[in-house]
C-alpha cells in the first residue's frame, strides 16, 4: 500500500539505499556512493525553502519527493525532484508522489509554476510529467556528466490551471 507523509528518522536509511540504486543515480543528480550522512542532513535540516514528501510502501520508504520554493520575485515558482527506489518501479508510487507534490504547490503553498529538468533519455519520468500536465519547454545542451557521457536536460514546465476563488463568507 502506498502512503505519502512527512519524512522520520527511520527514514535515513531505506533513502539512502534507494538514491545509491543504479537508476535513481542514472535519473537524478546523484553522484556514487551517496552517504546517510548527506541523506541525514537532507531530512532533518531542510532549508526553509524545502518541503519533503515521503513515498512508504508497506511501511517503508522507497522514495522521496521535494519541493523547492522560489525567491523574491520567483516566490510563485516551484522546482520539484523526486525518485523511488529502482526495485519498487511501475507500481503507481511515482505517480502518487508527483500528485502529492502538486496538490502542496497548487492547493497549499499556490505556486503558479512548477518546472523540473529531465534527461529526455528517461522517457518513464517524461511521460509520467507529461500525464500531469508538464510540457516540454527546452533543452540544455551537455547540462549534466552520466556515466562518462554528456547528456542533455529537458526543462519541463507546468502552469497552475487557475486559482479558485474563496469560499463565501470564508476568509483568506
Ligand atoms: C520516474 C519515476 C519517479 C517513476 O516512478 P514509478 O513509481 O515507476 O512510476 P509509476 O509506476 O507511478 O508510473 C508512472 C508513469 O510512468 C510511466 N511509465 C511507467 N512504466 C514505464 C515504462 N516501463 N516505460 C515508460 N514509461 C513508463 C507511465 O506514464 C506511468 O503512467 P501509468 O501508470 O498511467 O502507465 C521512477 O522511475 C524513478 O524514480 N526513476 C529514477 C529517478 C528519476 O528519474 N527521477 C526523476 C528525475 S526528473
């Protein structure tokens, strides 16, 4: 079963496990051998800009999705990041997580834009981005080093379909 909630101590290692998992590395920015140290520092001191979202199946945690909140006149922007450890793909999690990560931009933070980078090589995260309403917005040439290769990024963009107004005689 799926359940989405806040990060907790236990969390450290099954997350660590999972970022130094060869497709998350090859999916994400992370480099080898990835410590819980880092991992630690991640989820217990966020940066207040940072919101994490945890993904448990059965219990455990198997991914972790974050939202980083724009400054100053990008205060409506989010950027989100998220992988799920390679042994518990094509169960729905993705999919869960990335919803979860919407609905707290959209219905609690109300950002106007969500934007993430993508190697267009990784089609299962492009078409998962795709199906929330993520479009394709560029390509930045030889942006990241994988494995000994160039690889170019893809920067996906998604608009806040509309803010909904107030409720009557609801404040705020
Ligand atoms: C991308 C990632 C988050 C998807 O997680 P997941 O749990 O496997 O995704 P889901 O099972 O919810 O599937 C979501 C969608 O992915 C796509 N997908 C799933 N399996 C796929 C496959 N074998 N081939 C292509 N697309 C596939 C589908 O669009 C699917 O939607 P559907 O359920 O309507 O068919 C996960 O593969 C991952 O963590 N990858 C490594 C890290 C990474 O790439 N992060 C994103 C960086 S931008």
């Amino acid at each position: 079963m799926i359940l989405l909630r806040a990060p907790k101590p236990d969390d450290i290692g099954p997350l660590t496990d999972a970022v130094n998992m060869p497709g998350v590395r090859r999916g994400t920015l992370r480099l080898p051998y990835t410590t819980e140290d880092l991992i630690q520092t991640r989820l217990t001191a966020p940066s207040p800009d940072t919101h994490h979202v945890v993904a448990a199946w059965d219990n455990r945690a198997v991914g972790l999705g974050t939202l980083r909140l724009g400054q100053g006149r990008r205060r409506h922007v989010g950027v989100l990041f998220l992988f799920i450890h390679d042994e518990h793909w094509g169960r729905g999690i993705g999919r869960a997580l990335l919803e979860g990560l919407i609905d707290l931009a959209d219905n609690w933070y109300g950002l106007i834009r969500l934007e993430l980078d993508v190697a267009p090589s990784n089609t299962r995260a492009v078409k998962l981005y795709e199906s929330a309403g993520f479009k394709r917005e560029g390509i930045k040439r030889a942006d990241t080093i994988c494995d000994g290769l160039l690889e170019d990024s893809l920067v996906m963009g998604r608009l806040h379909p509309f803010p909904k107004p107030a409720k009557k005689g609801q404040k705020g």
